[in-house]
C-alpha cells in the first residue's frame, strides 16, 4: 500500500506518517498520539506506529514515547519476490509513483522551514562547511552521471554500481530495463541539487538475497538516475529510510535529523528517556501529589516526570554523590529546579515519613551487565519494604526490572493478586477439582519467602531497553 494523493498540487489536509519505538513502548506510543495529537487511522507493528495528521512540527514534537518520526512514503506487505526479480520488484516499490516522492518532498521542505532558528544556523553551517570542503579539495563530479563514471573506472572492468550490486546478489537479477533511459524528473530551485543518503534496514528472507549495504546503494542510484539528486553520506540535505523484513516494507523521510529520544534537556544520560517516560506514565501521576524515586541516579525518571506533569513534587533519593551531581545539573538544564529536589540516603534508610508519597518510582539496578546480581537479589526485600512504608494507601509504585529479577520477585515474594488474575485462580482451582487430589496438589500455589499483601499487583509489562529484555512492574498499595 503506498500513499496515492488525488493531484500532483500539495493541498493535502491530512499526512501520513509513522514512528519508531523500542519492542513494548507501542502502547504508550498509541496512548499519545490519541491523547495529545488526536491522530486518526492508527496502525501498529512491532517497532512502528503509523498514524495519520494534519499536524506542525510544534505538535509532533510532544510525543516522548518515540524514537523517531517519519514522513510515510509507502508501505506495504513484505516483499517476496523470486531472486531473479528480487531488484525489479525492490525498486519498483521504494520509487512507486515518482509524484508521491515530490509531494512528500514538498512536505518535508514545510518542516524544515519550522525548525528553530538554532537549528537552521546549524543546518546552514553545515552547508557552508561542505562549500568550503569543495573548495579546498577542488572541483566534485557535476552530475550523477560523472559519480557513476568514476565509479566505473574504481571497479577495473568499467561496470555500473548496479552492475556490482547484481553480481554480489545472486545471479540472473535482473534491472529495470528502462532505468538507463530514465532523465531526472525533479531538479531543485538552487543551483546544486539535493543531496541524500539511503538508511536500510534489512532483516529476515531478504538478508539471504541481499545485504542491506547492497539494498541501500541500489536504492541510491536508482534515486539518483530519477530524480537527478547527489548521493553524500557525510551531510546528506535528505534522509531516504528504507525497512524490509518478513512481516512489512517502509520507506520514509525523517523529519527531524535527530532522533525525538535525545533530549536536548539531558546533559548526563541514564535510563533511556523514553523508557522513563514510559515508566512515569504508569505510576498515575496526573492524579499525584508527591512523587519519590529512592535510587534516581542522573534524575532521568523524575526530570521527564517533572516536565510532562509540572504541578506535582518530585523527590530524588540516591546514596552516590556523583550521581547526585549529574542530576542536579540535568535538572537545571531543563529548567524544572522548582519542581525537584535531591538529598543523599539510602534506600535500605529512607529519611521519609510513612505514608507521604502518592507515587514511588524506581529503576532498579541491574547490575554491569543487566544480570540479576546475588547481591540485589538479597536485598531486594529491604527495597520494597522500605518502598512499601513510605507509599500511602491508594499509592502507586512502578518499577523496571530485569527479566530474572521480575522471576525472582514473582517466585519469592506473594503480592495481592488483581481482579483479573483473581478469576484465573478461581477458574484454575475450579479445574484442578475435575481432575483428582493428585492433581490438586501439583497445581497449589507455592509459598512465598516475603510478605507484600498490601501491594496489590496490578501489570508486568515487557519491554526491549536494546541490550536487555526488561519489564514494568506495577502495584497499587491497597491496605496498610
């Protein structure tokens, strides 16, 4: 499926467009697009969120769930192709209709002009540091034409890159037989045209066709050829994003050169920003008062937290100095100094009266390499209890665990079960009673180590930190 605008003139009142997200952030990422840009004709796949807006830079920008935003050029079902028209059908659906490129290009053009007045006079250096490249090394190749003559001379035998490409791939790959005919459809109004980079991603049956480094560079030649535009890999004017593997094919623009994940606020980095967005979304805080996190490190949590609800309080609790520091000065870089505050303890010893806090919040330490250590292992009853007290009754508490944390705190320690999960047992029990006493007593539920009845545990939901699977944990404090 590919986008088909009804004329070739940009009146469009609707753009399609699309995210990416970290493996579990789809649902907070659908939560905002609903909630603060009202997109329409939301759709999902794993690690894309695609969504349809007549939408400003000003707006896309709120979304803190996402890694990055895209204008949608096409997308599609994955492509299967035989190996022998693996490169006809690549190419005929990344160039589609050569108008749908123009319109969006047009588009993305309306976006850049939004951009803050900081990064156009970055955007502008750029471009006068490549002039002054140029003309320090002297005269560049005119046209594309002349790349691909250079080229030609590089690999010896006078081939094309498309030649090279389709020996690398298996053979009897066949090229567009009209692409050595095609002239450049759009030239730009300045005097050198557009310069791009192709970004491939490429996984599953095609990665056995052909690598992604083959795709992009096929890609780029074809663009080339069409529409006249100049490969640069170094300071590329426009980004061409391309996705393939066995569930769907994306092609896109990015409309921000950096990613909406970094934050220009964060000055020391922790946790992922937008995995402790996420985490604060969780814990309930628009409806929250005061807001504690007994291990904060940098602040990252508590910094998004601070931001996305400004009217609550929100205290960072963490026995390292240094970290302590960092966060202090990610705090004022955001400008949110009267919001949180700091103080140095431990949180086996929260100076923290019992039952103050609306919300406790924590990313708790994985150890060097995200491995559940003995040590924490251990300790992990102390946090919780110590979590537990200060939480008042109504309270939230969220936490990121590892995957053998999250086992180990479902195995040892016995929280309140929710609703929902009260009717599974019910119905499990209900079973066991069909089947005999020998069966009952394999199906009991085991005795836990620790005691937490006044948590009642409401979700466990996994989410990708990149390097690690993880999950958020969340309970609500129901009793004393």
């Amino acid at each position: 499926m590919s986008i088909d605008p009804t004329s070739h003139a940009l009146h469009i009142h609707t753009q399609d467009f699309f995210c990416t997200a970290g493996r579990g952030m789809e649902r907070f990422l659908i939560d905002e697009l609903t909630s603060k840009l009202s997109a329409g004709n939301i759709d999902t796949m794993p690690g894309k969120v695609f969504f349809k807006g007549n939408l400003d830079l000003c707006s896309l920008r709120k979304v803190k769930s996402a890694e990055r935003i895209f204008l949608l050029l096409h997308k599609g079902p994955p492509l299967t192709e035989s190996k022998g028209n693996a490169l006809f059908a690549l190419r005929k659906f990344v160039i589609g209709e050569p108008h749908v490129w123009l319109d969006t290009l047009q588009i993305w053009e309306k976006f850049q002009d939004q951009l803050p007045q900081k990064e156009i006079s970055q955007r502008q250096e750029n471009v006068f540091k490549r002039k002054l490249d140029n003309d320090l090394t002297g005269p560049k190749p005119k046209a594309c034409k002349e790349t691909v003559k250079k080229e030609a001379h590089i690999n010896n035998q006078g081939q094309t890159p498309i030649d090279t490409i389709t020996q690398l791939l298996p053979q009897k790959l066949p090229v567009a037989d009209s692409e050595d005919t095609v002239q450049p459809l759009f030239e730009h109004n300045t005097c050198e045209p557009i310069t791009f980079r192709v970004s491939c991603r490429c996984s599953g049956v095609y990665t056995k066709t052909m690598t992604a480094q083959d795709i992009g560079r096929y890609i780029g030649v074809s663009l080339s050829k069409q529409f006249g535009w100049k490969p640069d890999l170094r300071r590329p004017r426009l980004e061409v994003f391309v996705h393939l593997n066995d569930m769907y094919s994306v092609v896109g623009f990015p409309i921000l050169r950096q990613p909406l994940a970094n934050r220009d606020y964060i000055k020391s980095t922790g946790l992922r920003a937008t995995t402790a967005w996420a985490m604060a979304s969780l814990a309930e805080i628009s409806t929250s008062k005061y807001v504690l996190d007994p291990m904060c490190g940098v602040g990252t949590i508590l910094l998004e937290a601070a931001l996305e609800w400004p009217h609550a309080s929100f205290l960072g609790i963490d026995k390292s100095e240094s970290q302590l520091k960092h966060a202090l000065e990610n705090v004022k870089k955001a400008g949110v100094m009267n919001s949180v505050a700091f103080l140095k303890a431990s949180v086996l010893g929260l100076p923290i009266l019992s039952e103050s806090m609306d919300v406790v919040i924590s990313d708790i330490p994985f150890g060097k390499k995200f491995t559940c250590s003995k040590d924490m292992k251990e300790l992990l009853p102390d946090i919780i209890r110590q979590m537990e007290r200060v939480l008042r009754v109504g309270g939230v508490l969220v936490l990121l665990l590892s995957q053998k944390l999250h086992y180990h705190l479902k195995t040892n320690f016995n929280f309140r079960p929710s609703e929902s999960e009260n009717l599974q047992i019910h119905g499990s029990n209900s079973l066991t009673s069909c089947k005999g006493e020998g069966s009952k007593v394999k199906e009991q539920i085991a005795i836990k180590n620790y005691d937490f009845t006044s948590l009642t545990h409401i979700e466990s939901h996994p989410v990708s930190l990149g390097v690690t699977e993880a999950l958020f944990f969340k309970c609500k404090k129901t009793s004393r």
